[in-house]
C-alpha cells in the first residue's frame, strides 16, 4: 500500500511474483486467510497516510487463488458503491467458481469523499446504495430466476451463471463500525471487520449485531488484527503500546487470548522491520509455530 503507517522500505520492491511465492508459502505453513486492500484513486491531499499503492481487490483476489490450492482468499475491504453489482456479482462468482470455493468478501462503504466524486458516485448515498447493492448481488448468487426492482440497480427475465461454488454463496462479510454497518452486517453477512472500534468495545457491538431480527443466528466471525497502529477513516494513526510490531511471544499470546475472550475469531500479528521477502517469510513462519498453538 505505501502507507507509511504500516509499510516497510523492502516491500515497495514486492513484485507480483514474489507475492505469488508468499502466498504459497502462507498456505503451506497452514494460515487460514490472505486479505486484500483496495482502492480505485487516492487523491494527492490523502497521499501522506493513505499511500498511492492499492488493487482492485478481486483481480488480485484471483491471482493469489490461483498461485494457491487452499487457502481462502478474502478482501479487506471490496469498495462495494463504486462498483456496479451486476459485475462485481459476477467477477466474485468468477473467481469462486475458478478456484474451487476459496474466495470471500468483506464489502465497505468506503470514506473518501474524494474517490467518489472522481467515480461520479454520490457519497451521501453510500449506505442504501450498498444495501441495494448486496441484496442484488444474493439474488444474483442463489435464485434461478433472478430478478431485482430498486432504485440502483433493476433486472429481470435474466439468467446468471457460474453461480459461486459455495453454498448458499460464497462469505460475505461487513467492514465498518457504525451503527447502520453493524445492522448491514446482521443482515447479509457471516463476518465483521471493525476498523475504528477499540478492543474493550467489541463485546457490545457484537451484541448489537446479533441482537437485529435479522441475524440468523449461524455461527459468525469477527476479524481484528494485532496491529502498529490504528489506521481506519482517513488513515489517521493513533500509536498503541499495547500493539506494536517486535512484541515478545508471551506479549502477543497474551494480547490474542483477550482479543478471543472478546470474541474475535481470527486475527493477525504485524510484521516487525525485516530486510526482504527471506525474513519476512522467517517470521511468518515463527509466528505459526511460536504463537498460533498457544492461541484460543
């Protein structure tokens, strides 16, 4: 990403190949997930936190599911107004179809006011456009006969194949904090990613979320990742002793054991300053052997 936050000097070298290597490597020492960031444009006054470097999330999704056999791949986040869901329906089924059931999504409104002006897409419509767009995006996956009338997105007397390989569609899952977020999450999702929410605050907004009718009451993941910082809505760095890169062994299981207390379900360990590729996959490697057995 070129975030200054969080990337190292060696990494703006990473070629595509090199990260067809680290994905491979990441299946074979036994991770569960590769994420994704996407933007489409970063305008010059976000340079500074934000970096100029992103994907489109499922281009680069199919990629990494292609260098692989196993491991799933998900986004971090898939900005989901920008994107016709038509289309994006069908680039995610795509990629799930191609690589044998191994892709997610976790779909965000997106923040950057700018990016949508330079999209033509109105940013204050952001939240009902996307609600819109992911009960178009379901229809899509899992009706024979799929037909939709909003006021984004119409069809009908329509039909739309490969449907996902997994059933009864491929994960979707929410990222956001807000109160509307958390309601999106409960209805359309099997996963939450919050981005600005402290620790100490997830109990409660998990509560919230499985507290909407419309939760199902299937089994559903939270994300958060031991980070450097806290980089969320215009990339804003807030330092946290309690997550630095560098920790000790005994510090990081710690500090995950509580993240699961609070009910995070899967989470990740920032990579101390390494010199390349070699040390980066020496550490991801430590990090299985050394952490994960010790880790709820």
């Amino acid at each position: 990403m070129r975030l200054k936050a969080l990337t190292q000097p060696w990494e703006y070298d990473v070629t595509g190949a090199d990260q067809a290597v680290m994905a491979r490597r990441a299946e074979e020492l036994g991770y569960n997930t590769i994420g994704i960031p996407e933007h489409f444009v970063v305008p010059n006054t976000h340079l500074e936190l934000s970096g100029p470097h992103y994907f489109h999330s499922t281009v680069a999704q199919a990629f990494v599911a292609g260098a692989t056999r196993r491991i799933q791949v998900n986004s971090c986040v898939t900005l989901l107004p920008l994107q016709h869901p038509i289309i994006l329906a069908k680039a995610l089924s795509t990629a799930d179809w191609m690589s044998g059931g191994r892709i997610g999504v976790t779909f965000g409104i997106g923040w950057d006011e700018e990016e949508f002006k330079l999209l033509g897409v109105p940013f204050h419509e952001r939240g009902r456009m996307a609600d819109e767009y992911l009960a178009a995006i379901i229809e899509l996956w899992t009706s024979d006969s799929p037909s939709f009338d909003g006021k984004y997105v119409c069809f009908e007397n329509v039909a739309f194949e490969p449907k996902p390989l997994q059933q009864p569609h491929l994960p979707i899952w929410i990222g956001g904090d807000a109160p509307a977020a958390l309601r999106r999450a409960a209805r359309f999702a099997s996963g939450w990613f919050p981005f600005l929410t402290q620790p100490d605050e997830i109990p409660a907004k998990i509560d919230y979320i499985k507290s909407q009718p419309t939760y199902t009451g299937e089994p559903f993941e939270v994300i958060y990742g031991l980070g450097t910082s806290l980089v969320g809505e215009r990339h804003v760095v807030v330092d946290d002793p309690t997550q630095q890169s560098g920790m000790t062994a005994p510090e990081i299981i710690d500090r995950l054991s509580w993240f699961a207390e609070l009910g995070v379900t899967m989470t990740s360990v920032p990579i101390p300053p390494v010199r390349g590729v070699d040390e980066y996959l020496d550490y991801a490697q430590w990090v299985i052997e050394e952490i994960k057995p010790k880790v709820p």
